[in-house]
C-alpha cells in the first residue's frame, strides 16, 4: 500500500484523490470478509491521509434557486451540468474530468469560461 501511496504522490494526486482509491481497496477487503467462504483471512491497516481539501461554501437555498433558473435561461445544458456538479458535490477539475465520461470537453470549458464571467450570472451579484 506504502508504494501505491508514493506511486500515486508522484503522479502528482491530492490527498483526498488518494484517500477515495484506498476506501475502495478497503471496502474490498471487507467485502471479502464478509463472503461465505471467506476470500480474505484478514484486512491489512491501510494509512489514510489527513484531508485539508474539504468541501466549503455550500448553497443556500435560495441561491441554489437563483442560480438554478439563470443557468435554464442559458440553456438546459448547462442547467443539466449544474444539477449534476450540485447533487454529487463535483468541484471544478471532477467537472472537467467528466469532459471524458460523457461530456464534450468544450461544453464542459465553456461551462467555466462562462461561470467566470459576471454578466452570465448577473442575478447573482451580492
């Protein structure tokens, strides 16, 4: 596990990156256990890393409805991105990592470029 750890620090992986691939080797681990027959006799400690990157600066509701409607006025696409970076918690780059599951890179670049922008949001000036 030390030398996944190093491997993935070298690729250059947040920590928090790091943490979500060992919960996945962990939880396999468990699940082994819980097989009849077993498939594992034991789980190894697996280090996890302490994670500073945590997610700040939820919506309230009322700004997730204005921003809600100002992104329907732009179009459903980009309504359609909204809902699904608000509903699984996506931060910018896990919304540019999605241009390769699915999404056009330069619809996901666009969505960016424009949420940059102060007059494409202009509703949601404080």
């Amino acid at each position: 596990m030390r030398d996944y750890i190093a491997s993935r620090q070298e690729e250059g992986a947040e920590a928090a990156t790091i943490n979500r691939e060992l919960a996945i080797v962990k939880r396999m681990f468990y699940l082994g256990m819980e097989c009849t027959p077993r498939k594992v006799k034991f789980v190894p400690h697996i280090p996890m890393f302490t994670e500073r990157n945590t997610r700040k600066g939820f919506l309230e509701s009322n700004d997730y409805q204005r921003l809600a409607a100002e992104c329907a006025k732009i179009g459903l696409w980009l309504r359609t991105i909204f809902e699904l970076g608000f509903t699984f918690g996506w931060r910018e780059q896990e919304i540019l990592g999605r241009a390769g599951a699915g999404f056009p890179e330069s619809l996901v670049q666009g969505l960016l470029r424009r949420g940059r922008r102060s007059d494409v949001l202009p509703n949601l000036q404080h």
